[in-house]
C-alpha cells in the first residue's frame, strides 16, 4: 500500500518576488467554503439555470472548484478586466471585457475571487446595466468589508477577511501565487522590541523590567503572574491550566502559549514585549519564535543579568529577613535555586546566541547603573 501522507508539504512562509507571506486558509477550509456556497446558491435558485460569470483572472480556480461542486446544471462564461488608456495617456482605465452571449431575461452570477474596494464590481454594474438580465446576483469568495467602498450588495460571501494582501488559489503578487492551492497573507513587520529578560533568582529582573517597561513602553508578561491570573479568574484557559497543576503535572506548553497569546492580542498596540519566566525550554523558545511570527513580528534579544553567585545569595538572605519567603531564608536551598536556573538556562542561552540574540548585562551595581546598561543593549536593537 502506497501511503502519501509523508508527500504532505509542510506549509510554510512562501516568498513571492521581494515579499514574504504565510499560511492564513487551508486548503480544506477553502474547499469547504466553496461547498457551502455552492449548495446555498443552488437552493436559492431552484429550478433555474444560471449563468455564472468569473471574472479573469484571478477567480479561475474558483469558478473551476464551484461549479463541480455545483448540484445542478448551469452554464459557465468569464470576463477579463482590461486595461485602456483614459483621456490623459497617463490614465489607465479599467474596462470589462468578453461578455458576447445574450443574457436577457437570464439569473445570472458573477462569481469573484476577491471583493476589495470595490471597484471592479462597479464595473460589473456598469457593463451589466443595459443587458436585459433577470437577476444579477454577485458572489464573492473573499471579501475584505474595511477596503470595501461602494453600496453594492453582496448577495453570498464565503470568508470575510481583514484588509491584508492575500496571495494563492488564482491570486497573485504580481503575476506569481495564483497556482497555490491555499491562501497566505503578507506578512508585514511590525517595529516593536520583544526581550525575553532572564537571570537567576536575586539577579533584579523585577525591578529593571519596571524600570525598562516604562521607559521603552512595553509590556511586561510574566508567565507566573498570568498563570495566577487565569487561575484566580477561572478563565477556560486557567481551569485548563489547573486541572495540570492539581493532578500535579505539568502544564503543556500549548496552554502557556495560548495565555501568551491572550496577552499579546489585549496589547495589540503596544510597542513590544518583556517576557518573564518564559521560556524555558528550547520547545518553548521555538513556539514562542512561531507566536510572535504570527503576529508579523520576533523576540529581538534574550537579555540576562548576570550576577555571581556570591552576591546572589546575599541579596536573597538579605530579601528573606523582610519578605517572609521560606525559600529566601535557607543558603542550601538560594544555592540549590540558582544552580537550577543555570542548568535549565544553558540551552535557552545557546538558542538566542545561535541567532546572535544573546546579550549578558553585568547586574552588579546601583539600580540606575544597571538599567543604564540594559538600555544601551536595548537601544541597538
Ligand atoms: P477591488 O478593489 O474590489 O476592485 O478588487 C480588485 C482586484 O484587485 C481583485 O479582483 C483582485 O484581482 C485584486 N485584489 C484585491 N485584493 C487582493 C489581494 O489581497 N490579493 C491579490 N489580489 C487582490
Ligand atoms: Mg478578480
């Protein structure tokens, strides 16, 4: 038996002429989009048979997909859009042509890839105004509502999407795309400054991520404070989280990452990100990486404050007089905490540094000192 699972491309970020554009809808997704639309138009129409019209060339693959997915007989044309020059020779006018059949007194169907501003189902309404049709119905595979301009009505959308540049499934960036069989959207960089900030216990990560949080205006995420939060709020995720936790296992990374991504989405806007507390592994590192990926941006740098050990444990027993903390009160069991946090670190160490991401701050010295180095760390970022 021949098995062509393994045939199956992993899909990844494709890159057309001088842009780079990542996986958005499925194939699948597609195909079952289509179908839907195909057998809610055949319901609507019932006993008539249809002219459908694709408009070239980008609604190809979609006219081919819908009408062998269509129930009923219909019948299949296209038009192409064209361009002619306008008054001034510098205008570039955009006119519809190819439609030669008789339509009067015919349902028929324009079938779009992509409804954007709407300008070219303008023209649709143009051509069509003089031709004697019984309905002129418009369906549309995508649309983006936020780009779409004019009045039109929209009679059947598959999926609305948001106003980014999509490519694949008979659209293309410049003439290249149109064979995929999947869509992928642009990706578009955002500028923001994403630290992963790292360092023993006593190293003062707290304290510099207040300080570098209001002066850099970013949000500081740590992973123990979101964890406590969903818990305490008994979010879907927090229950997910807990029902680990109670039966004493360890919380997947998926879960941690789907609250990362909760708070990322909240702080749309914001000009970056200070992630404390994770990650900590190096799948973690790697799902982090495909997090903020998907929102068109990176972790710039691991920042780690580096602190001797000596030093460490006499910031932690000096901590554990005031703070009450039973695991800042024992020398066996501050040394034994940073002993584990450079056994575990080591690989997150390595990671950032394979992509020359790793930065060590000295975190010996006045609070202002400090910071000052972190700064000018962050600032060549
Ligand atoms: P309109 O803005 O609604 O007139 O859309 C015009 C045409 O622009 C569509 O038929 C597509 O050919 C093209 N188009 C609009 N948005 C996209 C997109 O995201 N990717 C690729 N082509 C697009
Ligand atoms: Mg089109």
């Amino acid at each position: 038996m021949i098995t062509f699972a393994f045939l199956k491309k992993i899909k990844q970020v494709v890159k057309l002429h001088d842009l780079q554009f990542r996986p958005f809808i499925s194939e699948e997704e597609i195909q079952q989009t289509v179908q839907r639309m195909a057998i809610e138009i055949a319901n609507d129409l019932k006993d008539e048979v249809p002219v459908f019209i694709g408009i070239l060339n980008g609604s190809f693959m979609f006219v081919s997909d819908f009408v062998k997915k269509y129930p009923k007989p219909c019948e299949v044309t296209f038009i192409k859009l064209a361009s002619y020059e306008g008054v001034k020779s510098t205008e570039d006018i955009q006119r519809l042509i190819g439609l030669t059949q008789d339509l009067s007194g015919r349902t028929v169907v324009i079938l779009e890839d992509i409804i954007d501003s709407g300008n070219t189902l303008e023209e649709v309404h143009r051509i069509f105004k003089n031709e004697q049709v019984k309905q002129l119905l418009i369906a549309t595979l995508f649309h983006k509502p936020t780009a779409y301009k004019k009045d039109f009505k929209l009679h059947y959308v598959g999926v609305e999407i948001p106003d980014k540049f999509i490519v694949g499934y008979g659209l293309d960036y410049n003439g290249l795309g149109r064979d995929l069989p999947e869509i992928y959207q642009l990706k578009t960089t955002q500028h923001m400054t994403n630290l992963v900030l790292f360092g023993p216990p006593g190293a003062g990560k707290g304290t510099q991520a207040n300080f570098l949080k209001e002066k850099y205006n970013l949000i500081h995420i740590s992973t123990g404070d979101v964890f406590r939060f969903n818990i305490k709020n008994e979010t879907a995720l927090g229950m997910v989280a807990k029902s680990y936790m109670d039966k004493g296992e360890l919380v997947p990374d998926q879960v941690t990452i789907d609250m990362l991504n909760a708070e990322v989405e909240k702080n749309a806007d914001a000009k970056g990100f200070i992630f404390d507390g994770f990650p900590r592994t190096n799948a973690q590192a790697e799902a982090l990486d495909k997090l903020m990926d998907s929102k068109d941006s990176q972790i710039n740098a691991m920042v780690a404050l580096e602190v001797p050990d000596e030093i460490l444990v006499e910031r932690l027993l000096e901590r554990g007089k005031t703070s009450g903390r039973a695991d800042d009160a024992d020398e066996g069991i501050i040394r034994n905490r940073i002993k584990e946090y450079y056994d575990k670190t080591a690989v997150l160490k390595d990671y950032y540094s394979a992509q020359n991401k790793y930065f060590g701050v000295n975190g010996v010295g006045s609070i202002e000192d400090i910071t000052k180095r972190l700064s000018a760390v962050i600032d060549t970022l």
